[in-house]
C-alpha cells in the first residue's frame, strides 16, 4: 500500500478538493482499493464520503490515542468503514480530532508520532492506496500522518502569502526528512487561471522551486465549490468539468510517479 498525504498550511486551496478527488478516482475509475484517512478536525472528506458528523464512530482519534499495536483497544480494522463508493473505505474524523493533539503531546511513549505508520501496516495488505486529508496545523496528528507517508502532495495557488507558505513547507520538511528519509514532497498548483501571473508563477514553480511539481495544474471551477456544498466527490459531481478532468490528469501521473518508485 502507497500512503500519500495532501497538506498544506494555508486554506482555501483545494486540499481537501484534491485529497477526495484523487482517491475517488483511484477507486472508483480505476478500480483500485483505496483507503481515505481523514485527518483534519473539521471532517469536510468524512462528510464528503457519508459520515454523519452527528453519530460519532471509530475513527482517527481512536486509532491514534489507543491502537492495539501500542497497546490500546482499537485494532485499525474497527476504525474503518465502507463508503458508498465500492473500494473505497475510509478512517473519519471530526472536531474531536483536535484533543488528540493535546493527548499525543502529552504521551510520553516513544512512538507517539510514528503510531498511524505502525496501524496502517495492520491493513496494508488489503489497499493499493491511502490518501490522507491533513489538517492546516503540523501538530501531533499531522506528523503522524507524515511520518507514515510516502507521498506528500502540497497543493498551491497564486499568491504571495501561499509563496511563503511554501517557504515555510521547507523548513518543516528538513525537519521531517530527518524521521521519513525516503518520504518524496511535489507541489500542485490549483486554481489556476489563464493570465500571465498564474502562468509566470506556475513556472517559477516548475523551474526554479525547491520542490517538485507535477505537470498538470488544476484549473480553477466554480463547480468545485458546488461539488462542496453538496457534499460529492467532485469527479462525481461534475463528471466532465475541465476541472475533474484535470484530476484525472493528475491522478494518473501520480501513479506513474509511484510506479516508477518501485522499478
């Protein structure tokens, strides 16, 4: 199993957008098993995939403050849960997600940030692909699903303050490189428009970054928004947007990449 993790600090870029949009694809257009950890308190990819926010189930939090593997309750099997789309299953999470911060922070056993890597190993076998939903803060859930990842997509839009996100990205990943060595990072850019500061900057992106970039930006779509509100995977909300089709696009480079890793 393929762990990939989308994070960014900065909000209102599509990073939950392309966390469920890739994993929808991957299960359901090309028919692998995929497993969707949601790692941001506020619960949007639980939701999107048909958790209700109002009965609260097994999920992150359990699997995190006390996994069998660590000597807890929870085994990662009862902290799954089938979605409405056949092969993908998914971890929720909701608002109690933020204590686990408090509680992992606190926690003085050695693996407190290595716990999630540990428990997805218990299901490995079962799934091509978990992709992670992280939370806007790199706190002690973040760096569980970090440390445990072998992809992080960092997606980024125009702007000055998301150029110094990516800055401030960096100095986080030399920290992290230290724990997940073999751990790849690539930037996406999303919402992107046809005029000449998007296109300078996406290729500053490409050519001058520090991190690598895919090839395919997401364009920026009015549907993405409505594919929110109406709580749908955007591949499935809008089949044939330019958008999606930019996913797809995505998705399917994605796969290569990782395919390529293990040639």
């Amino acid at each position: 199993m393929k762990t990939i993790a989308v994070m960014s600090p900065k909000g209102g870029i599509g990073k939950t957008t392309t966390a469920d949009s890739v994993a929808y694809i991957l299960g359901v257009e090309m028919k692998k098993k995929v497993l969707l950890a949601d790692g941001d308190p506020q619960g949007d990819t639980s939701r999107t995939y048909g958790m209700d926010a109002y009965k609260r189930v097994e999920g992150l939090k359990e699997l995190l403050e006390e996994p069998r593997c660590s000597g807890g309750t929870y085994k990662t099997q009862q902290c799954i849960w089938k979605t409405q789309y056949e092969g993908i299953d998914i971890i929720p999470a909701d608002g109690h997600l933020m204590q686990t911060d408090m509680k992992l922070a606190q926690c003085e056993d050695a693996d407190q940030v290595t716990r999630l890597r540990k428990a997805l190993m218990e299901v490995s076998s079962n799934y091509d692909y978990c992709i992670c939903d992280c939370g806007r803060l790199l706190d002690m859930v973040t760096l569980n699903i970090l440390l445990a990842a072998d992809l992080i997509i960092a997606p980024i839009k125009v702007g000055g303050f998301e150029m110094d996100a990516l800055d401030n990205l960096q100095e986080q990943m030399d920290n992290l490189w230290e724990f997940n060595p073999d751990v790849r990072i690539m930037a996406v850019m999303t919402m992107r428009q046809g005029n000449k500061t998007s296109l300078e900057a996406e290729r500053w992106l490409k050519e001058d970054a520090w991190i690598e970039s895919f090839q395919t930006p997401i364009r920026r779509s009015i549907l993405a928004e409505k594919a929110s509100i109406a709580r749908k995977p955007l591949p499935e909300f809008s089949k044939n947007g330019s958008t999606t089709k930019d996913y797809r696009t995505l998705t399917h480079e994605i796969v290569r990449e990782m395919e390529e890793e293990d040639e």
